[in-house]
C-alpha cells in the first residue's frame, strides 16, 4: 500500500475515533444507560456550521430523566488526553424529546453545542454512505467493516475514547437500502454499542472491488441491535443503513421530508444493543 493510501486510511479511522462518543444516564439504581453516537457536520441552510449528534432512537427513549451525559475528551498541553463530560439536554422542561427520529428506522439526531475541538472533530455528511454507495464499490457479504463504540460502557482508555471493532458482512444481499434496510455484521455486540457507526475504508474498498475505488471510505450504517436467539447472544449485529441516517439529518430542517418507507424483514432474535444494565461509573 502507498504512503498516500496508508494516510488516507489512517485519517478515516481517526476521524471517526475522535468525531465518536460515549452517551449515558445514570437511572438511580446504581446502573446507567450507556449507548454510543458520533457527530456529524451538517451547515444550516445559510451555510453556518452545524454540529448534530447521531445515535439509534432507543438509546435516547431509553434514558428517562431530562438530561444525558456526553463524553467529550481533551486534549492537554503536554499531548495527553483528558475525559471531560458534559450535560446534554435531550428533553425541554415540559419532557417532550428535543432529538429528531425516522419515522420507521431506529435513527436519532439532536443538533447541539459542542466545544470548538469537538466541533472541529465532526466529520461531514459526505462521509455518509449514498443509496447506490454498496452497489458502485462492489460491497457485499464477507467484505470486512469496522465499528465504533463503548461495549457495557467499557472505553479504550481513562481518556474515554471508543474501541474499535472490526467484523464481515454477514448477509445477502445488502442492497439496496429500500428493499434491505438493514445488515448483519459478524461481531460480536455488547449493551453499550448502540449508535455507533459502522465503516469501510479505502483498503477495505480496495479488496472487495474489481474497479477502482468511487471513494476513500464511507460510514455504512450505525449499530442498532444484537441477535439473540433463546436468550443466546449469537455475536450478530444489525446495522441500520446510511441512507436512513440522511434522511433523519434531512428531518431536522424540514419535518415533512421524504423517507423511505423500507420493506422491513424483521431479524428474528433482533435485540437493541443500549445498556441499561450497565453499572455506575465511580
């Protein structure tokens, strides 16, 4: 592999490293809530810009209280990396949702302020898979992705960054998104990786496609759910596709934005992948 497409893959990765983070709330009883999300650039219409936090649905329904805890991180003078969580408000004072949902997929976004370097770490909406993004770079079952996340609020290091993941599709076919608006990754899934986004980079592009690579990597979907079977974890995810993740962006601005309504084929065993069993920090 060249210098250039080694950097290539490199700032992919680490882009979505620093643009993923922890979401939690503590339920009292001495466990939490803990899901995972990743910030998007996605400028307002005047063309300011904007920073929008996205996630699976169920990981917002699923915490109660008005206010979620998001795990930014720091980065100090001498090079070393602090944990620095913030309040995130995700319901008005009257208890209504703040987010933006789809209408039929598990998809969140909720536009919020985050500090300049965090701002800066969003990766931009381009990055998200299109429609026909599978189709033009040949992907399909066996291809390896990489995945995102915080498993039973676990986190790299006492920094709070992600772990990273990888896995193979593990299902036929995976597109397109109307007709198949989810996929299996073999990986395995723990409470706390919900929302986390699920990517390719060019190397991975490289060796699943005959032609050149359309693109340097893109994000494939977020992590919604695990697959159990009789209460068996079978080390299955299900990712939710990209195009759905556009479409609830599309939602923030515009209410009666067009989604697709996808020809949903349940996953028998399909299990959301949030925490609500995870225990407390101290």
């Amino acid at each position: 592999m060249s210098e250039s497409g080694a950097r290539m893959v490199w700032d992919l990765s680490m882009e979505l490293i620093h643009a993923t983070v922890q979401l939690e709330q503590p339920l009292g009883d001495g466990t939490r809530t803990v899901g995972t999300g990743f910030l998007i650039n996605v400028p307002t219409a005047d063309g300011k810009p904007r920073t929008i936090l996205v996630t699976a649905n169920h990981v917002f329904t699923r915490m109660p209280g008005t206010d979620a805890r998001i795990g930014y991180r720091v980065q100090n003078p001498d090079g070393s990396w602090s944990y620095a969580p913030q309040t995130l408000p995700i319901r008005d004072k009257a208890g209504s949702p703040m987010w933006t949902h789809h209408p039929t997929r598990d998809v969140a976004a909720l536009s919020i302020t985050a500090p300049p370097e965090f701002a800066k770490a969003a990766i931009p909406e381009s990055y998200l898979a299109e429609d026909d993004t599978f189709t033009r770079n040949e992907v399909g079952a066996g291809d390896e992705m990489m995945a995102l996340g915080f498993p039973r609020g676990l986190s790299a290091n006492q920094a709070g960054f992600p772990i990273l993941r990888s896995g193979r599709i593990a299902s036929y076919p995976v597109a397109p998104a109307k007709a198949f608006p989810t996929f299996l990754l073999d990986f395995s899934v723990f409470p706390g990786n919900s929302g986390g986004p699920v990517f390719m980079t060019i190397e991975d592009i490289r060796r699943t496609s005959s032609a050149a690579p359309s693109s340097t990597g893109f994000v494939a979907g977020l992590l919604t759910q695990q697959v159990e079977l009789n209460n068996e974890r079978l080390e299955i995810g299900i990712v939710t596709h990209a195009k759905y993740i556009r479409e609830t962006l599309a939602l923030i601005d515009n209410p009666l934005a067009p989604v697709t309504v996808a020809d949903d084929v349940a996953v028998r065993g399909g299990k959301t992948a949030s925490a609500g069993e995870s225990p407390a920090k101290d």
